[in-house]
C-alpha cells in the first residue's frame, strides 16, 4: 500500500433504527425510536465518544412508500439536530433540507440559527429532493425537471450565501455607553433578484460561529456533481467498487480543480455499511440474518418504483427484465438508478439476490467483517485516492455504531488514521477546512449608494 | 373583589435582555445574549422554578429597523426552543410562525418534530407578518393585503390540521413478528386543494404527543379576533385599560360561542410589563432609569414608522400631529396602531413621554411597583373577568423574570390563585385544556376509495 499523508474524517449517518430495513425487527431494537429524541441523543453521544467528524440526517418532504414495511416518518432535521446540540461539544450536526420546497430566507435563518446555538457545529446536505410525491406536496402537480431543479438550487445557494454574508463579522458593537448597538453600516442586503427569487433585505441574524454552515451535497448525477464542484465543502457519495470510487473522486477533484478551488477544501466521503462481527462469520451471520427478515412483497414493490417498472415485471428467481429505461430517461436519483442496474447486470443477481444487497444500504456499498477487516476496508479505499474519508451507515443502531466506535475506530487511531482527540471547536475544524471569510456581497452596493 | 373559581395561567414572553428596549445598556445586561443559548437556556429554567405555563417567542422573518438601537438579529424559534426543551420538563414552549411566508407542509412538520422531543409541549403562536419589508424577502414587491392574509391564514390552519391528523393515533404498529411496522388503513392523506394551497399526501410524522401543538393567536384586529375564535386556544393581547382589556374578553369568548365553541376553551392572555423594585420607589426608579437610557431619535424613527408620519412631523415636546390615518387605512398591526394613538390621545402624552411608554412593551401595559402591588395588579385583572391569565413581559433579562419568579408567583401561590406544582406533563395540560381527538378528515376519502 502507498502511504498518504493526514487522516482520514468519519460521518455517522443516522436512520431511526439502523439503515438496514429489517432492523427494527431485531429483538434488541425499539420500533419507535425513529420518533425518540433519546435514541438519537444517545447515538450522536456514541458518535462524539469515537470522535467522529460529524452525524448526519437525510430527510425528504414525503412519506415515502407505505407504513407498513419500516419505521416510517422522521423528525425534522434542524430541529432534531438542535436538540442534539445540547448534548455534545465536539461533533458536527449535519442537516439535509430542499431547494426545491424552501425559501432562502427561511432556509439560511434556520441553519444561520443552528450554526449559533452549536457553536459552530451546523452543516448542510443541499438537496433538490426528487419524486413527484413531494412535489404534490407543495402546491405542484408535477415534479420540476432535474436542469430546473439544479438551476433553483444554485441560486437558492447564492442567494443563500447573500444573506450568511449580510452581516459583517463585526457588525455588532454592544457600546452601551454610546447606546449604539450596531454599526448599520456593516449591513449589507443582499438586494438579490435572480430568476428564482428576489430577496431584499439582511438576514435577521447576526453572522454564525463559522461564518455560515458546511456546505454538503450528495447528488451525483452530472447536474448534482457541477453544483458539488462549485459549492459543496464535503460530498456524500454511493460507491460499490474501488474502480468507481476512484473515477468519481477524480472527476470531482478536477470539476473543483477546473472552477479555480482547491481540490483539497472538498473532502469525498463515499457510504459504507459495516456490518461488524467479533469474527468474519458472525459479521455474516448478522448480515444473513437481517435479509432473513426483509418481506420481500415490501422490498420488490419499491424496487419497481426506483426502476420504473411494474411490481409484476420483476420475479424474484430471475434477473432483471433487459429493457429497462436509460438514465437520462429518468427524473430524480438518476446516478442510483445506474448503480443499482449496474450492480445488478455486473453481478448477474436475481431479484432476491439484489433486494437483500439494497436492504442493507440501499445502493451504498455493504461491508461484513471483523473489525480489523472493515478497518482494511477503509484505510485501502482511502490509501488508494478513493475518498476523504467515509459515510458510515451501521445497519442497526444503536448497536452497529457502538461496534464501530468501540472496535473499528480504535484501530484506525492506532494506525494513525484517525484523530484521538478532537482539535478545534467547529464542523470545519473537524473537517481540516477554514471559516469562509466573509465576502460581503452586497457591499459594492452600500458603497454604490452612499 | 369577586371570587373567581380556578387559577390563572402565566407565560413569559422571552425578548433577549428583556422587553424594555433600552435594557441592554444596563451594567447587568449581556448585549449578545440574543443569540445566546445559554442565556435562553437560563431564562427557560427560571420560568419552570415559577411553575409558568409557557415560555414564549416572538418573531418576523425580517431584520426590524436599524441595528444600532438595539440587539437585532434572533434564533429561529422552533430550533431555539428545540434546544431548550432539553433542559426543561414541564413548560410549554410556544413559538410563532408565519403563515404568510412558509408552506404548511414544512411547518405542520417543524411543530409535530418539536412536539415529539419535547414530550407534547409544543406551541404555535399564528401569525400572518405584517409589513411590507418581510414580503420582500420572499419573491414579493408589496405586501399582501390584510384581509387575503387572514384567508390564506385560516387554510392554512385548516391544511395543518389535516395533516397533523394524516395518522391515525393508532397506526404504528411495531409488530416485529409479522414483519408489520405500521397500518396503511390508518393514514390519511389530506388530498387538500383550496384557493392558497394544494397538498396531497399524508406527514412525515407520527401523530405527536399532543395531537398538534397549542394554537395561539396574537391579532387583535377584526380578522384576527374571527381566526382566533375559529382556531385559538390561547390569545396574547395588548390591552392599556382594565375596561379595554374586559371589553375585549367579553367579544372574543362571544365570538368563539357564537362558533359553536366552549368560551372556556380559550385562554386570553393580556402583556403585562412588570417592573418590580423591592419598595414601589424601587420600582419607578427602575422605570426611570430605563427609559433614561432610551435614545429618543432612534425611538422617534420607529414611532414615525408605525404612525406612518415622517420623522420630522413628530416633535418631542409636543403631543401627536392631529391628522393620522384612521384604522382601516393601516395594513398590519391595525389593533396595534389604534391602541398607541388612543393612549397618546387619552393621556395627552407628548412624543417623548409615549416614546418612554412605549419602550418598555411596545404597547403593552406597564406597571411599576412592589411585588405585593404586581400581584394584586394581576389578581384585580383576573377577577374582574378580564384576563384567563397574563404574557409576562420582563423589562429585563434574565433579571425581570428572576424578580417575578421569585417574588411576585410565591403571592399569588399563597393567594391559591397559582399552582405550585405541575399537574400533567404537557403544554395543553398546563393550560387545562383537553388533548384534541384525531378527527381524521380524510377518512371519508379513504373510505369512499375502497
């Protein structure tokens, strides 16, 4: 193995019980633990004792499928993650939110809000959110197409940036002798009309611990990975193979590289679902087990939706139907919908085959083994320019993490790979990333009108 | 006085260092605490020693005035008080949102989130944002007007309502047996279409703790007492006189019976400024200080802005001009415009000494004196059918509230007028109110498609 220099950074992506969909069928699990701030207060605690970067919460706008095949609803993520913030110091709290059915405004004050009461421990995972579903959530018959979705969600950003920027950092004054609180001159609206949105005024909040949130993002269809290149500080990513991984690391890089950034200041975190053991066949049997108790009706059915085909297309003895539609025929999720076919078509896999490889990480790459074993796993990936660091997804929870942080962790500290102590107080320390300085966009105008 | 059966129910309304707007100048005064979870933290503790009700939030999507008068800038309420919900037990936490400048589906998703970390405390206080600088931070040149607010307010209640009822109280299952997390015959999906929204599908969140948060309502024009009959469970109002105050007791619980509804269901609420001195010279002498400490420009400015006047039409040493708009020329904060002119009018206060009342709560009765005199103040108001309860307003924080909880809450305990301990452990508890039974309005659709 070559040797690269630095460490490697940790994300914990937390999912009610686990991200396996059987996993609240385990014995050991609460069913309703995806509605339990103490579920999730315990694990972001788990995450901050193995000095993890950060956790993570997806989310979507939508109840997703029916209610009867897992734990279904979740709290929302600014606020949950609030709450998680009064029980940790060190660790990142990252949140997933829409361009697509938010304001800037709102969006930029809610995690403006966040980044304060952490002390600079707020991160965004920007999504555009597809599915029609969602859509028919928010006054719309149908979903806007992906280039239009994309389109909103850059200027949502810049606008979004506008605002983060519409205080300077030293704005406030606090002169009570003088009895002037502020320097009004250090406010700066955006005045921002775009073709998405106008947005006139400063935000109400003064500027953030970090200047304003990580920046994250996880699409990585050509759209979603031209908005990764030009905003996003750190990138989740699906990944079944080393080659993969490694073509899409580079790809990003270069995008960044080539609008003049730093290749460095974006940190790739493909996903992995470590499926810990005390041996190699434990690990297995924990993994033969969970797809043991996937209901393969719930499973099929959402297989259908994510190819586009009808429940009774698919059998679940034989491959998948040949004539599938191409990427660029589909609307939303489109580079998970090639990794799926593909990992499908690669593997020859039946239907059954391929639904218990999605029930553990729904496209993302499933890792069984001894803890030396997945350790292997990430320091090769990571040894071999394939990632920053990881996403990890543990099937169960809390159990899965607290194998990974009580066994798998120590190991990477012991082979210098990951850090023993947190240094710095903020997401961006964590990640090795400066706090943006602040650009005051909407100064020139100020200037302009004085 | 009359006896009154009952107690009285009490909120305070939490305003960074405290509603007087000059209160940040004192020695004692955090200038930062506006963005300070500690300092919320602190005050959410103090009004749970008292036994309070509520604590409360105000708030406006939109950066009020210039910064040099005073603290600007506040965390987004539902994830400040997400934050606080983890260092209290018992108090209900109320935040306001518009519904002027959000999507139902977020918001309804945001209060069921809250309501379920905090063990069914949460609280809505409704409001539709006037002012034409908050429109144009969301896509608008002009502010809609009053009456289409109010009509895109009460269908937005309406959709909240259906969604916070799209689950059935009984429809997550947990039967890990059968593999059956939850009963798909028990979601209702609103399938809303009306003239502001479109929403179809059911929330993201099981039904919470409390069915849905507490609703509060704040106007007290003619469109907002009709929207707080219909929906309010509890009402904050600015009221100067006992016989304003009563007046207004009276019409709001004859609207809500004239709606079909128990008067008693609904809680009125009065702001109270209390400036509490150990003797009542103590007191005025507080008072005085404070409003020494008001910069009389700065206060002028945003006078001339609610008068709708210029700056300069205002004199100091002189009353208010005799021309001003009539009430229904005014978009916003109509009730609130009437009771300034009425009072400056009433007491022939020049601009100076309105501005001196003003300061402390912005058009919400004052009243300076020993604690024996707060609590009688209050106990009169009470019994004299004029109140359910009051809106504590602390000229001061944290110091205010500690005076009040200290102070002015073991009298009126004594006085059997307020509880000493919890009973119940949410916010509708608190309040004596009953939790809402799930209507399930679109169980006729569900049963109509079978």
């Amino acid at each position: 193995m070559t040797q690269r220099p630095g460490q490697l950074h940790l994300n914990a992506f937390l999912m009610s019980v686990g991200h396996h969909e059987a996993s609240w069928r385990l014995p050991e699990s609460d069913p309703f633990a995806n509605t339990s701030v103490a579920h999730f207060k315990n694990l972001a605690r788990i995450a901050e004792r193995g000095k993890l970067d950060s956790v993570f919460l997806a989310d979507s706008p939508v109840l997703w499928n029916n209610v009867g095949r897992r734990p279904a609803g979740t709290l929302e993520p600014t606020v949950l993650l609030a709450a998680l913030a009064g029980v940790t110091e060190h660790i990142g709290l990252i949140a997933t939110a829409s361009t697509t059915y938010n304001e800037p405004f709102n969006l930029a004050r809610r995690f403006a809000s966040l980044d304060h009461l952490s002390g600079g421990r707020a991160g965004w995972n920007i999504v555009t959110t597809a599915g029609v579903d969602a859509a028919r959530n928010f006054n719309l018959d149908e979903l806007p197409a992906h280039s239009d979705r994309y389109a909103r969600a850059a200027e949502f950003i810049d606008v979004s940036l506008k605002l983060w920027d519409s205080w300077g950092d030293d704005a406030p004054l606090g002169d009570k002798e003088n009895g002037v609180w502020g320097d009004d001159r250090k406010i700066y609206p955006p005045r921002h009309v775009g073709r998405y949105f106008k947005v006139e005024g400063a935000l109400n909040v003064p500027r953030s611990p970090q200047g304003y949130p990580l920046l994250v993002q996880a699409g990585s269809s050509d759209d979603g990975k031209e908005l990764a290149a030009r905003y996003a500080e750190a990138v989740f990513t699906a990944q079944q193979t080393l080659e993969d991984a490694q073509r899409f690391y580079v790809d990003l890089k270069g995008r960044a590289r080539a609008l003049g950034r730093d290749p460095g200041s974006i940190k790739i975190l493909p996903g992995i679902v470590p499926v810990i053991g005390a041996t190699e066949a434990e690990a297995h049997a924990l993994d033969a087990e969970l797809d043991r108790l996937i209901k393969p009706e719930y499973a099929k059915r959402q297989l259908a939706q994510t190819l586009r085909v009808k429940p009774e297309e698919l059998d679940l003895d034989a491959e998948l139907p040949r004539d599938l539609p191409s990427e660029d025929q589909i609307e939303g999720a489109k580079s998970r919908y090639t990794l799926i076919v593909s990992l499908a078509r690669r593997e020859r896999l039946t239907v059954r085959q391929l639904i218990g490889r999605l029930g553990g990480g729904r496209g993302h790459r499933t890792f069984a083994g001894a803890p030396e074993q997945v350790a292997d796993a990430i320091q090769h990936w990571w040894e071999q320019g394939a990632a920053d660091g990881f996403n990890v997804m543990p099937p169960v929870l809390p159990s899965g993490l607290e194998a990974f942080v009580e066994h798998v962790v120590p190991i990477l500290q012991k082979r210098g790979l990951f850090r023993t102590e947190y240094v710095g107080t903020t997401l961006r320390d964590n990640y090795g990333l400066p706090r943006p300085a602040n650009l005051n966009l909407g100064r020139d105008l100020v200037a302009a009108a004085e």
